[in-house]
C-alpha cells in the first residue's frame, strides 16, 4: 500500500512539472492592411502561410448557393499568365502543396513549402498569383459544376447528408448559416463566371484578410510574405453584416423515411460563438456530455449501459455568430425511439444539475493532459493562428487556454448550459425512423 501511495504521488508530482511551451506569438497589420499572425520557428526548413477571408458560405444567397464554394474551389485552377497544369506542375515541381478551406464563416488558402529561398519564393509567386488574380475559366467552372452536382446528387441518397441538410434548416431557419456550404443542385447550375467575380471582388479584401505565418523565416521576411499575398487583394471599406441568429427556436421534430438499416438522429440548437464569454464552461461541459468520447455520459448511458448505438457525441461549432450545438447518434430503427428519448433525458438531466465533481475532475485531467497535441505540429499552430486572427481572440488564447480549463467550475457549466441550451426546444431530425403520427403541431413526417 505505502509503494502504491508513493508511486501515486511520483506521477503527480511529475504530471505537475510538465509544462507544455506555446508559441511566441508576433502580430501586425500589413501595409494592405491584412492582420499578421506570425510564430518563427527554425527547427526544420519548412514554411506554413494560409490566408483566410471573410468569404463563407453565409454569403451565398438561396437561389444561388455554392458560388462561395465555388469560387474558393477555382483559384488554383487558373490565374493571370497560369493555366491550371501550370499551377499544378509549379507546386509539384518543388514538392510545394497548395490548399485550400470553406466554411459558413470563412474562405481559406494555405500553402506548405521548404524554406529554402528558391523553392519558398516560386511558392509564394504562384500562391500570390493564385489568391490574387484568379481568372475563373469557363470551361473549367462548367467541368467544377458537373462534378459539384454529381456529388450532391449522390449525397442526397445518403443517410447522413440527408439528416445533416434538414437539421441545418431546421436550427437555422431563414438564417444564411442554414445554406449548405456545397450549395444545392438547382442553385448551382444557374452559377456563371460573372457571379464567381463578384463573389470574389465584394469578398476576397485585404482589408480583411488573416495572414497566419509559421515557421523558417524571419520577422522581416514574413512581413514581405504578408504583403506579397495580399497587397493586390482588392480593397473595400462596405461593413461586413452579420444577421443575428434566432437563439430560441421552436421545438421541432422531422421524420425522413429511408431504407437504410439504420436511423440517423440528429438533436440541437444554436449554440455559442467564438467570442462567447460562456465558451470554456461550455467546451469543458460538453466534454463531459458527449464530447469525451468513451468517457462521455451519452457514451455511458446510451451505449456502455443499454446498448442502443455503437457511437454518440455532442459538439459545440463556434462561428462568428453561435454556431450549431448538435447531439448526433446512429441506431437500429426499431430503438431510435428508444434511444432518442433517453438521449433527451440525459441532456436534460445535465442541463439541470450539471456535472458530478468525479466527471470535472476527469474531464480537466484529460483537457489539460491533452492539450500538448493540439499544438505538436506546424500545421495545428497555423490553424490556431488563423483562428485567433480571424475571430479576434486574443494573442495570449494559447497561453492561457489550460487556466481557463483548470478555473472552470461546475457550477458555471450549469448555468452557461442553462443560459444557452434549452432541451424543450430543439430541433430534431430522424433519418430511417419507424413512421409515427404527429403528437403536436411542430412534428412533421415527410
């Protein structure tokens, strides 16, 4: 017993002198007046640059969803004096990769390259170029659309996408967050170059442009970098509005007929967004409701204790406005009532009284413990870089991220739970479930 006890304190006592070093984070405004976001590290000779703007889907317009996406998609396939081999060949030729990311909020494009100067400046010159002056073929847009529509026809057979498309509207409503980043068939075959260059003229501004830089340069060449990428960006000083989300939303439940053997359930709500002074009490709670994999309580009740799915999760998408909270799980068809109400249940049983003191204690252990992985790679800083850059976190969120987690108290998962989610009213959609009549206005079968 006194070995165990001694070993027990040598493992906490070694666990407490780990500290984990985040990086030195340097920030500017460039000359075009892009945000910096920049971390020198030469301990390989690698360079990550990515550049996000505020060209996400939540600009599309319904009738013609799929243009933001569309034209993220065609930048490196064509561009002043750059043909698409050219472009492709270019990268390939000095083992350079080129990237790039959409979602509701944000249009991205990233590059990985070697730092030496030859092949780190024939990257930069085509990204540049690429993110610059894209040319928007029409012959290349109409094969991007072909393939674009193929793809979706081909979701709309699929459990998941089906259940994913009806659950964004149904949390969503009228708001630009519930249009689907890929866009919808009907929407995308009216897309023509024209729409593509006033996406990208009203959109793609330096002005608002993040540069995030990691890696095998200098302070003054990354400031060169900043500037190269973005000084032709086009410029526009038209205010960015955002549309408030509807945080409370009627109680709605949506049954899709399919014959797959499985249902696919889908329970949320709008959650938080980025900047929500709520976010670490809601991060640390949700990893205790169903973001904590096997340690989770959904995993606990609805799959270690009855069986009835072989996965269940729970997550927050903070986005500039709050992003979608979501309860996901997949089921036999003749348990999806089953579980589905004990899922509920147990959302509404934390809400209520929050975690045990066992389950917090637990859950910071294995955040803090964790949170060394977040960061042991260039690409997952660049990541944060850009984050931190695109919402306006501040410089220090790295630093201090451990400490919030560490601060977080049951109580104040409780409350930040109670103020933000709301189990009597959530939208709910089931994918392959058994056919039921309506028990009250807000069910709808389909």
């Amino acid at each position: 017993m006194f070995v165990n006890k001694l070993l027990c304190t040598l493992a906490l006592c070694c666990t407490a002198g780990i500290a984990v070093a985040t990086p030195n984070i340097q920030h500017w405004q460039s000359a075009s007046g892009a945000q910096v976001l920049f971390v020198e590290d030469h301990d390989i000779p690698m360079l990550d640059v990515a550049v996000s703007l505020p060209a996400g889907s939540r600009f599309d317009t319904s009738d013609k969803g799929g243009v933001a996406g569309l034209t993220q998609g065609l930048l490196d396939l064509g561009a002043e004096g750059l043909s698409e081999d050219a472009i492709a060949t270019g990268m390939a030729d000095i083992g350079a990769q080129l990237a790039g990311g959409l979602d509701q909020d944000r249009a991205s494009l990233s590059l990985r390259t070697l730092s030496h100067a030859a092949e780190r400046e024939q990257a930069l010159s085509i990204m540049a170029r690429v993110l610059q002056h894209p040319v928007f073929p029409e012959a290349i847009l109409a094969r991007e659309k072909t393939r674009l529509i193929a793809a979706l026809k081909e979701a709309e057979t699929r459990p998941e996408s089906i259940a994913g498309r009806a659950f964004q509207r149904a949390v969503y409503g009228t708001h630009p967050y519930a249009l689907q980043v890929s866009g919808e068939v009907a929407s995308v075959e009216k897309i023509g170059v024209q729409d593509l260059n006033d996406f990208y003229r009203a959109h793609y501004n330096a002005n608002r442009a993040v540069v995030a830089i990691m890696g095998d340069v200098t302070r003054v060449q990354a400031e060169a970098i900043a500037q190269q990428l973005t000084g032709e960006l086009p410029a526009s000083s038209e205010p960015v509005v955002l549309q408030e989300v509807a945080m409370h939303i009627p109680a709605s439940e949506l049954r899709i007929a399919h014959p797959a053997s499985q249902s696919h359930i889908l329970i949320g709500a709008p959650g938080m967004s980025r900047s929500d002074p709520d976010y670490f009490p809601l991060y640390v709670g949700n990893y205790i409701l169903g973001g904590g994999g096997f340690v989770s309580r959904l995993m606990n009740e609805v799959r270690e204790k009855r069986g009835l799915a072989y996965s269940v999760y729970s997550y927050f998408m903070p986005l500039k406005q709050p992003g979608v909270f979501q309860i996901g799980l997949q089921t036999k068809k003749e348990q999806a009532d089953e579980a589905l109400m004990l899922v509920r249940k147990t959302l509404a049983e934390f809400v209520a009284h929050g975690p045990t003191g066992k389950e917090l204690i637990a859950a910071k252990q294995n955040i803090v413990g964790g949170f060394a992985l977040r960061i042991d790679s260039n690409r997952k800083i660049l990541d944060y870089l850009s984050i931190i850059g695109f919402y306006d976190l501040p410089l220090s969120y790295l630093d201090d991220f451990t400490g919030r987690v560490e601060r977080v108290t049951a109580l104040q998962i409780r409350d930040a739970f109670a103020r933000h989610i709301h189990p009597e009213a959530m939208a709910t959609v089931i994918v392959g479930a058994p056919q039921i009549e309506p028990k009250s206005a807000g069910v709808e079968n389909k």
